[in-house]
C-alpha cells in the first residue's frame, strides 16, 4: 500500500469537531491583561522585553547585544518606509547620543508618508489586491486603484484600526457621507472574478464566497473557507455557520460605478451638467426622435428571448422591484444592452445621414460636457427585501439546504444558540452589525490578530506563526501572555497602530543585533524566543525601490491610476494588452503604485517571492533562488540603476576613493571598510565605475537586513 493512503484516509474519515468541543481553545477567549513580569527583580521600562526576557529566563539565554546604529537605522527605515534611508539620516543618528535619538528616528518615520505606502503593500496582500479581474481575458478594473490609494491614507492619517475594518465591511452602511468609506468596501470586491460566465448566479456566490472567506482570514485569522461544503474537520466551525456569516452580505450590490465624489464636486458637476443639458436640449431632443424608435425594438427583440420571470423584472419599475427582480436585471442587463453600433446599423439612409450630422453638432459641445465623477468599486444595500440565505450543500448553489439567517461562528459566542448569533432583524444594516462585532472589544479574535500581524513583519516571524489561522490546527503562540498585553493595549489604547508600531520599535528587543549565540543556536535554533533579531530579506518591491533610491531615479509621486510598465502592457495568455504608461518617468515610481495584473506578473517583483493576488496573503515567502540572483545581475531595472548610480557618485564625489565611500553609503547605508576600499580600487583599475555599483547592489548585504 502506498505510504501517503494512511494520511488520506485520516483526512477522508476525520469527524468534524462539535461547535462545543473546541470551547477551550485559547483564541476563543477574550483576552485579558496580563501582569508584566518581573525580570531580575525589576521591570523592564519596556513591557515588550519583559515579556520575552522572562521566557529568555527561563530557558537560560541572554538577549543578543544592540545592534550598530547603522544597522539599525537601515533595519526601521526599510521596516516602516520600504525605502533606505539616506547618507545624511544614517549620519545623524550615528552623531546622535543623546537618550532620545532612537524614539526621533521612530516618531520621523512614523511621520513620513512613506509609511503608509510601506504598510499599505502589507495590507494589500491580505486583500488580494489586483488592477485586473483575473480568469481567462484577465480585464482591467479601471477604478480599483481608489481603493489602494484609501488604504495608503487611512493608515497615515492612523485611522482607529475599529474604523479602518468598519469602513471595509460597512463604510457605505455606517459612514454613507464619507466618501472614502465608500470606496473602503471595495475590499469585499477585490477578488478575482469571471465577468463572462454564463451562469451570472453562479458568479455572484462566487464572489459572495470570495468576500465571506477573506474576511474571515483577513479580520478574524479564521479558516472559515473550509466549512462551505461540510462541516469544518478540523475546527468546531458547521457549515451552518459559514452560511449564517456570509448572509452578513447577501443583501449588498457590487458596484463598479459607485459614486465617491466629494459634495463640492457634486455641485461643481450638477451645475456643468446643467449648463451642457440646455445647450444641447435640441439636438438631443432631435436625436433621440431618429434613434429611440430603433433602440426600443431591439431592446424588445433582445428581453424577447429572456426567461418570463426575467422579462417582468425588466418592466417593473425599478423602484417597485422585488429582492429577486433585482438580482434578476443585474444578471441579464448585458444581454439586454443596445449599443450605439447596433442602433446605427438599423438606421435607413436619410436617418443615418441626419443622425451623423446631428452627432457631429452634439461633438461640438464636447468642451462644454463635464467629465464624470469619481467612481469606485464597492457596495451598497440592494433595495427591497433581503435575499434569502441557504446552507448549500457540498457548497453548491442546486442543492439548497435550511434557510439560515445572518450570525457569528456560535463558537465565538459565549452561551451561542440560534438566536444569539443572529444579531440583525431583517432589512439593512447588516454588514454594520457584522463590523461592530468584529471591533467589539469583547471579539476574541480582532485585536489579537491584527497585533500579531504588526510583530510578524517586525520581527519576521509571528507570536503567533500562523497569522491567518488562530484556529485549533494553527501554530500556538510562542508568548501568550505578551499577545494577549498587546491585543489589550491596541483595545484601550483607542486602536492605533502607530502607538503600537512605537511600542514595539522601541523595545530593546527589537534592537537586538541579528548575532547568534552558541547557546541560542543550541536551545532555540528557530529563534522563537526571540534572543537575536532575524535576518530578514527584503520583498522585491523593496529591493526595486531601494535601487531607484540608490540611483536618484525614484519618482516619489502619490496616488492615482496604477504605472503600466512597457513590459507588463503585453497581452498574456488569453486577456488584452494594456496600453503602457505614456510618461517615462513614472515607469520609475514606487512598486505599490505599478498596475498589477493578475496573469502577467512583474518578472523582477516575481522573482523575489511576490505573492498570488488570487488569495489572500498573510505571509510571502522568503525563498533563496536562482532568479533572484540572475535579475539583480541582468535584469533591466539592475542594469539601469548601476547605471545611474555611477552617474550620480560621479556627480557628487570629486574623487574615486570618494566615489567608492559614496556608493557604499547609497547602496549598503555605511561606509566601505578599509579591506573593501582596496578591493574597490584594485576592480576599478580593470573595470568602469558601472561594474562596481552593480556588484553592489548583488551583495547578500544589501538586500538583507541586519
């Protein structure tokens, strides 16, 4: 018999947990504030190092020595901007002795709208961000970049972290006037999503599945994707539940067009539209006489061919539709749609002769036509009744089991029957009453999660390894009881991230050098204690933003439209090129800002483990591979930024022993040992400047932290 059969069969045979075996797993419990241990008779000033001394403690290892200033300044300013930080910032804090100069360095960065961009791309990976829609024709989403732009300010601006989930489940229920909460709820929408299938009812469940699941992992660390078609084998999670959660968003419309203009651009655009409306009342007027016969009668032609119950949807008024009327249009519109082409084609001579002339003076208004608004994707509350909520069986949509109405996974519920998880009368309202639980203070989950995320990317490894999966089969934690401090001090410390990200980057801990003592190599090879700070590889976008730092290349401007970089504007697969950005010098912008296809993948950005924008992302991969190494030898982006690099020390340096000094410091943020000045001057002897500013940017050093 095959060795893998045993483990399978273990798989196929599992019985599910009951919702009441798991009730002692210790992430279904609210956390409380531990007391801070005491360390050597004293506390440390820093809760943090309490913490992770007493385990040090306890395993009988000492906490590394501090790294060097330089090192550290270049580890918290990639940490918190992605970016290296400057000769003259490393400087600085090296000639700084005074007590405070680290928690300077701290609050600066905190402060730069770099920041954001850093964490933002973070964000992103949870999200499953993309500028594209995915499957086989791959389309562009013209407006998705709305919402990478509203994560990118919501966490400068250090929107509550309540707030910032808020937005994303409910903005458009809780804070409807805000036009950035609106587009917030396009991170329901982000997921890939099949435009041309032929089952549109098909599509919505997978799109509400999609939302369910990612929330879910993203807001909770819950696996709740694998109670869709059974009960989950592994978690005291029944697929009741996964239904009860995603009936939260039955009721919503996903928009693509939604409205995210500010108030005075409502008005600026009602007037303008005003204005080109009486100007153009007789043409139009005129038009519409020669064309809208035509355009009703293939509109008739085409609802003709539609099941009954569609086509009495389609003539009720669409204030007066029902809940299902609704879903009805939404699933037919495209094949009821009349395009201006087809009309024209139905056009006698004279017709089309008077509709041409008739167009061409309608053009001359153009300049008079306002442009339109802002849209965005995301969600609102369809009118009408809700649609009901059916446990599917095996998860499929034919197979239609027990009507369940909206409620929280029962084992998060204290004491949960049926009632107590379904929080919400029927109506609207629900994704609000999803999102206060979620940010309840009394949610097991939230806060404990989103804390673990921020010591993941600090430290390279989460208390709790897991980080999207805090369930019974996720990876323990290494110290509880410093998760639990935190998750209580993120609560009451009104849920900023900032005042957390401070917390933990002025912890001795965190400033540990990356050496490891025989002892903790021994004890701990893993460095779960955290005795030594891991060593950490830069992400590709980090590693192509620091060679155009480096460079002087770096197009520092924010927001808008996603970069089409000349590579990436190619058609792959079956889906359609996309027309490269115009302007060479945004090709040279900051990674976050580069359109993200989801079949044609930057090769550099690849090669440097960039995550599938499929799924959710918690943790990428930190690989060592061969095309790693070939990109940042050969790659175009390594060859232009030595390139420009050169340039830039020539320019600045008088001198090549200057020159070699300055190219270290851009490239490494230190100055070259004096081993490393001779082996510099011996290279540049046989070969140009170029060479070595390419042999910088391969070093293991600069794409590491220490």
């Amino acid at each position: 018999m095959p060795r893998y059969l045993p483990a399978l069969a273990v798989l196929v045979l599992a019985s599910p947990l009951r919702a009441d075996e798991g009730k002692a797993h210790w992430a279904w419990k609210k956390p409380t504030r531990p007391a801070v241990p005491v360390v050597a008779g004293t506390r440390p000033a820093n809760p943090i190092d309490a913490f992770i001394r007493a385990k040090l403690d306890a395993a009988k290892l000492a906490p590394a020595p501090r790294a060097t200033p330089e090192a550290l300044v270049r580890r918290v300013t990639f940490d918190l901007t992605g970016l290296p930080p400057t000769p003259e910032e490393v400087e600085a804090f090296v000639r700084d002795t005074s007590p405070g100069a680290w928690a300077k360095v701290v609050d600066r960065l905190l402060a730069s709208t770099h920041y954001g961009e850093r964490w933002g791309r973070h964000w992103l990976d949870l999200a499953r961000y993309a500028d594209t829609n995915g499957y086989e024709f791959d389309e562009p989403r013209p407006d998705a970049w709305r919402y990478r732009d509203y994560v990118i300010r919501a966490l400068n601006a250090d929107v509550p972290y309540d707030r910032f989930v808020t937005e994303q489940l409910a903005g458009d229920e809780v804070f409807g006037g805000d036009p950035a909460a609106r587009v917030a709820t396009g991170f329901n929408l982000l997921g890939p999503d099949m435009t041309d299938s032929s089952d549109q009812a098909q599509r919505r469940l997978n799109t509400l599945n999609d939302m369910t699941d990612t929330a879910a992992l993203a807001f909770l660390g819950l696996t709740l994707t694998c109670a869709r078609c059974h009960d989950h084998k592994f978690e005291p999670i029944p697929q009741a539940d996964y239904f009860r959660f995603q009936a939260f968003f039955a009721p919503a419309a996903f928009r693509t067009d939604l409205a995210v203009a500010t108030p005075a651009e409502r008005q600026a655009h009602a007037d303008a539209e005003t204005r080109y409306q009486a100007a153009t009342k007789d043409v139009r007027a005129a038009l519409d006489a020669v064309e809208a016969p035509h355009r009703q009668k293939l509109f008739e032609a085409k609802l003709a061919k539609l099941p009954a119950d569609t086509q009495a949807a389609h003539r009720t008024p669409a204030d007066k539709r029902t809940g299902g009327q609704i879903e009805l249009v939404e699933q037919s519109m495209a094949k009821v749609r009349v395009v201006d082409a087809e009309v024209a084609k139905t056009l006698s001579a004279d017709e089309k002769k008077s509709a041409d002339g008739l167009r061409a003076k309608l053009k001359a208004f153009d300049a008079q036509k306002p442009r339109p608004l802002p849209t965005a994707m995301g969600l609102t509350d369809r009118p009408g009744p809700p649609p009901k909520t059916h446990v599917l069986e095996r998860g499929e949509l034919g197979n239609k089991g027990a009507e369940v109405q909206p409620g929280f996974p029962t084992t998060l519920v204290p004491g949960a029957t049926d009632a107590a998880v379904s929080p919400v009368p029927p109506g609207s309202g629900r994704r609000a009453a999803l999102a206060k639980w979620v940010t309840s203070a009394d949610n097991p989950l939230t806060a404990r999660v989103i804390v673990n995320r921020l010591w993941q990317h600090h430290f390279g490894r989460g208390i709790v390894a897991t980080a999207s999966d805090f369930g019974v089969k996720g990876t323990p934690p290494t110290h509880p009881e410093l998760l639990d401090w935190l998750a209580c001090e993120l609560v009451e410390g009104g849920w900023t991230l900032k005042r957390m990200h401070r917390l933990m980057l002025l912890s001795e801990t965190y400033q540990q050098s990356t050496a490891v003592s025989a002892d903790a190599a021994r004890v701990d090879p893993s460095n779960a204690l955290v005795a030594r700070m891991n060593r950490l590889r830069l992400e590709g976008e980090a590693v192509r933003d620091a060679m155009l730092a480096a460079s002087g290349r770096l197009n520092r401007k924010t927001g808008g439209p996603g970069v089409v970089l000349p590579e990436l504007a190619r058609a792959a697969g079956g889906s359609r090129p996309v027309p490269a950005t115009a302007d060479a010098s945004e090709h040279s912008r900051r990674s976050v800002y580069l359109f993200a296809r989801r079949n044609l993948r930057d090769p550099f950005l690849e090669a440097f483990d960039l995550p599938d924008s499929n799924q959710s992302c918690p943790k990428r991969e930190r690989s060592t591979t061969a095309p790693q190494a070939l990109s940042l030898l050969n790659s175009a982006e390594a060859m232009a930024a030595a390139k420009a690099l050169a340039a830039r020390v020539e320019r600045e340096a008088a001198d090549e022993p200057a020159r070699v000094d300055r190219a270290y410091q851009l490239v490494l943020g230190r100055a070259p040992t004096a081993a490393e000045r001779e082996r510099a001057a011996a290279f540049l002897r046989e070969s140009p400047l170029t060479e070595l500013c390419r042999a910088l940017f391969n070093l293991n050093e600069f794409v590491y932290l220490d």
